[in-house]
C-alpha cells in the first residue's frame, strides 16, 4: 500500500515480526549495509567428486542519520 502525502510518497509494508500495534518509519537512503567482513569462498572437505564450499561474511546495518528513522509505538 502506498500514501501519498504533505511529507511525501509512503510505502506501508506489513512485518509478521513486529508487534501489530507499532509502526516504523525507516528511510531507506539514510540506512547503509556495512561489511564487517569481506566475503570469503572457503573450500571444505570432498564428499566423492562433490567439492563443497563455504561463503562466509558478516554485515550489519549503518544508520548515516539517526533522526530520518522513527518509531511510533503503543498504536491501537
């Protein structure tokens, strides 16, 4: 569901994790994905003629600004 309202175009976008009486306001060109570590192919050991490998990374979010992200909380 989209809004379009004084403070712009809003998606509405429904979380089964969330509490259903809280809302989020996340703008997205304030949040980054930053590399904790690179990602890296690390060979394991061979099952017959199957090589298998293991992509390892960690990552987490960046907030480059606190006040464009929000939470109104306790709605009913």
């Amino acid at each position: 569901m989209v809004y379009v309202g004084d403070f712009g175009t809003l998606a509405v976008v429904p979380n089964r994790f969330q509490r259903h009486r809280d809302a989020w306001f996340l703008d997205f060109e304030y949040l980054q994905l930053a590399y904790l570590r690179k990602f890296q192919q690390i060979p394991l050991a061979k099952t017959g003629d199957a090589e298998k490998r293991m992509l390892l990374a960690e990552w987490c979010l960046k907030v480059l600004h606190e006040g464009a992200q929000g939470l109104a909380a306790d709605l009913t």
